[in-house]
C-alpha cells in the first residue's frame, strides 16, 4: 500500500501535517486500544512502517522518486536500479545508505569506512534498535514564599508504566522473546539496490530486533500497561519562574523493555500580592507620609520569610528611591546566600485636609527654599522663556 494513502496525507504535506497524521492513526490502532483485534494490530504495523520512511528526508527522497523499489533486492548486475539515470551521493545520509563495492573487506570498502567511521548506523554494527518511550511535561505551579523556602510535591498523573505480568517483555509469563530472524536481532534490515545498500526498521519485529512466540495477555504484547502514578518531586529554594526539572527515567515506560523516558517538571511561580521578583532580588513599595519623607524616620516593612524589620527613612526622601535591604531577598539555589530585598519609596499625598492644615501648607509653600529641585526647573524654565 502507498504510505501516503497508509497515513491518509498527500504527497505534498508537509513534515508537520505527516506528524500530525501519523499520532491521530496510531492513537486510533494502538494495541493498548484494541486488544485482540488483529487487524488493527496489522494497521499500527502498517502506520510505523510507513512513518519511518516518511519521516526520514532521505528516505522519503529515495520513496518519492523510486516507491517501493527503492526497497527492492536487486542484483549486483541489475539493469533498471535507482542508480540508473544519474547517481549524486552528496543527495543521501551516509548513516541510512552504504556503498558496497564488492562486499566487505574490498580496498573500497575499507576507504568507505573510513571516510564514514561511526556515521555508520548502529544496525550496522549489530545492536538492537530501542522503543523508548515517549518523555512527559508537567507544569507545577508554586507560591513565591514556597520558592524561597523549596518544596516537595507529589504528583499524580496517568501514563504507561512497565507490565509486572510480563515483566515487560511483552511475552507471556516474562519469557525472553526469540531473536527476529529476519534482521537477526539489529531492528533493522538492509536492501541492495544496484550501486547502493538501503537499510530502513525492520517490519517484521517492528525495529524491536525480536519476535513474541506468545504475547502477554494483560498488555496484549506490549509490555507496558496505562496506569496512574504518583511521583514525589522535590523543588529546591530560590529556582526561578520558568525553570526545568529533569526527571531521567521517570517517563513513559518503553515498548518491549526500552528504556523509560523522562519527566520535565516546569515551575511556575504564581504572583505575589506584596512582591515582585527580579532574580535574586525582591522589590516590594513602601508607602510613607509626607511628614516622615520630610523628616525622616522609621516604618516596619515585611520580608519574603514573613518577618518585619525596621527600614531607616532618611530626611528629604524622595518617591521613587530605592533603599536597599541586604540579605533579605531571595533564596539562592544551592547556597546559603540570599539576594537583596529593594524597598522602593511611595510618598502620599495627603488629602480630606482641614482648612488649617491647608493654611500651614500654602505658608509652607511659600518658602522655596526648602524645595531646591523645584527652584531649580522654574529657574532653567524662566532662562528659556526669555531666550525664545
């Protein structure tokens, strides 16, 4: 069958769309999803095949131009290979497609391997190709104090996880499955086609480099079942918005016993309702009275940990400046350091005044001396009036 029509796209879709295709199909005909149904098992065999080829640019090069020929035996002395027509090896991977120039241990041969070394795929070299599985994401969503100070979380999520039945081999009662005579336990198989080796997954054993006498009748030969879990994560002090956890092995379990995926947890710090992080430190606004920015004094202000300390307002403070508070920031990770917490001043301005409070302010204004900024601006405003 056409791998297009197998994947229901047309010639021309794209990389993307094939993807896209390829997910919604085997989701549809997974073994998981239609246990003991044999021909949706044929249709998943089908779809993996197909993908592998689409997938691959190469690959996808040689079936677009060749179809299934390109894939055909042929003999060392055929008339009508691919070869035929104008041969451009700078078009093909060296790791998907081999020269052979009179079989192995030829002078050309060797000059090949050396040009190649372990560009050469690894079914060349005999071992077994792996389904590894698929790697998962979970975003966990945190407090700022609970960044500072780390947490530990549990999670509960749903994936496929090993079968304890089969032990998750994918065989029945955990027997070791039987070497895949067709590609002799390497996952894949390779094809001469005139003046070159094409080598694609093996179909037989589906790239797995073994073949199940008697499949697992609780995962129906997958060796891996969907089943919730709970995994206990541990989020360490001052990790920042956005960060990445990396889990290795906590994923998805593999088909047949490949190795497991990952787990990537993705922090997210939610917002605060007094700070605002930047890095390593804490900003957070301090409104003070007219008379304290005047005068100075001294106002309590919060810290992330949930204590108060004493911040010293010097006389004439201005809105807008920043006073620092040294080690009351946040956390570092991995370290006993903190950063700095940036008190940033807020000066109100008062209002529902008395009629006497209103005097003393209009004769408070009258002296402008006390506001030498603003003495300042009229000045160079006045200067440039009478220059225009």
């Amino acid at each position: 069958m056409d791998y297009y029509e197998t994947l229901g796209v047309s010639r021309s879709a794209s990389d993307a769309d094939i993807k896209k295709a390829y997910r919604q199909m085997a989701m549809k005909y997974h073994p998981d999803r239609n246990k003991g149904d044999k021909t949706a098992e044929a249709k998943f065999k089908s779809i993996n095949e197909a993908y592998e080829t689409l997938k691959d640019p190469q690959k996808k090069a040689a079936y677009d131009r060749f179809g299934h020929d390109a894939y055909k035996n042929a003999s060392s002395n055929g008339g009508g290979g691919a070869n035929r027509g104008g041969f451009n090896p700078g078009g093909f991977s060296s790791q998907e497609f081999h020269f052979d120039f009179g079989g192995g241990g030829s002078p050309f041969s060797d000059i090949f391997d050396s040009f190649f070394g372990d560009g050469m795929s690894s079914a060349a070299k005999g071992e077994r190709a792996e389904m590894r599985g698929e790697s998962l994401r979970y975003e966990a969503s945190i407090t700022l104090e609970e960044a500072f100070r780390g947490k530990d979380i549990e999670l509960s999520i749903r994936t496929n996880v090993k079968c304890d039945a089969c032990k998750g081999t994918g065989s029945e009662g955990g027997t070791a499955p039987r070497t895949c005579p067709h590609c002799r336990g390497t996952g894949r198989t390779r094809f001469t086609q005139g003046f070159f080796t094409v080598e694609r997954t093996c179909a037989a054993c589906n790239g797995t480099g073994h073949i199940i006498e008697k499949s697992c009748k609780v995962c129906n030969g997958a060796g891996r079942l969907s089943k919730p879990r709970t995994i206990k994560v541990s989020i360490p002090a001052g990790i920042e918005n956005g960060a990445k956890i990396r889990l290795a092995g906590e994923g998805e379990a593999g088909l047949r016993g490949g190795r497991s995926g990952d787990l990537y947890i993705i922090v997210a710090i939610k917002p605060h309702k007094l700070f605002v992080r930047e890095g390593s430190s804490i900003y957070c606004d301090i409104p003070i009275s007219f008379v304290t920015a005047t005068l100075g004094g001294e106002v309590d202000v919060p810290t992330i940990e949930g204590k108060k300390v004493s911040l010293k307002i010097p006389a004439g403070a201005q809105s807008g400046q920043i006073l620092k508070l040294r080690g009351r920031g946040m956390s570092l990770v991995r370290s006993s350091s903190r950063g700095d917490m940036m008190a940033r001043i807020i000066v109100e301005t008062p209002t529902n005044l008395t009629d006497r409070q209103k005097e003393l302010l209009r004769e408070f204004d009258q002296d402008r001396r006390s506001s030498p900024k603003s003495e300042s601006f009229f000045s160079k405003v006045k200067d440039f009036w009478q220059e225009l």
